[in-house]
C-alpha cells in the first residue's frame, strides 16, 4: 500500500530530512506521548534505511519530517531536486509491517527508477 509519493524539493535533498506529508501520518502510529517513530524501510537491492518520522510538539500543525539515515540515502541514490521518492507499507500476517522505499527520476515525461540504474 502506498504512503507517499513526493517530488523532492531542494531542502529535501539538501537538509539530510524529508518534509513529510501529514496525510502519511497514518501509517506511522506513535506511542501516547510520543513525537516520533523509528522504523526501516528497504531499498529495491535489500539495503536497509533506518528512518525516523517525527512531528511537531507545539503548534496548530504536526508539520512533520522523516530523518534518520534519509541524508545517506539521498548521498547513496545521488537525488536531486525534481527526483520522487515512494515509500510503501505491507502488513504482514504476524502483524509486522514491512516498509519499502525507493527512488524515481524523470526523463521526457516518463519516470524511471533510480534503483534499477545502480
């Protein structure tokens, strides 16, 4: 299931955090009390991201980020301003929730995966 399809800003790429999209949140469940949550995502080729989606304490919006080793995937997979990045989420039958991650770029109107080039 998709949680997010973004077109990466500038900031995005540059600022080793994402600007999340708040309507993602959904996917992310966090503790009472808490304002982030840890999870890993994998990459096409099995790598491993350990990411962090956190929001706001204060504030009339969550306005939240992803963090965590989102600056080293973006080193990894050379993105660029324009670039989309597409985070999914599967429930598993035990309950676990397996999130995958990966990397588009755009070429005459057609996206392709920056994975895939690697």
């Amino acid at each position: 299931m998709e949680v997010m399809k973004k077109k990466l800003s500038e900031r995005d790429t540059t600022d080793r955090l994402l600007e999340f999209p708040a309507g993602s949140l959904w996917a992310f469940p966090m503790p009472h009390g808490q304002n982030s949550v840890e999870f890993v995502a994998s990459d096409i080729h099995e790598q491993q991201w350990r990411l962090k989606v956190s929001v706001r304490n204060e504030g009339r919006y969550a306005k939240p980020w992803l963090k965590g080793e989102w600056g080293d995937y973006v080193h990894q997979k050379q993105l660029k301003k324009g670039d989309r990045v597409i985070l999914t989420m599967n429930d598993e039958e035990n309950g676990e929730r397996i999130y995958r991650i990966s990397a588009e770029r755009s070429l005459f109107g057609f996206w392709y995966s920056i994975d895939e080039q690697q």
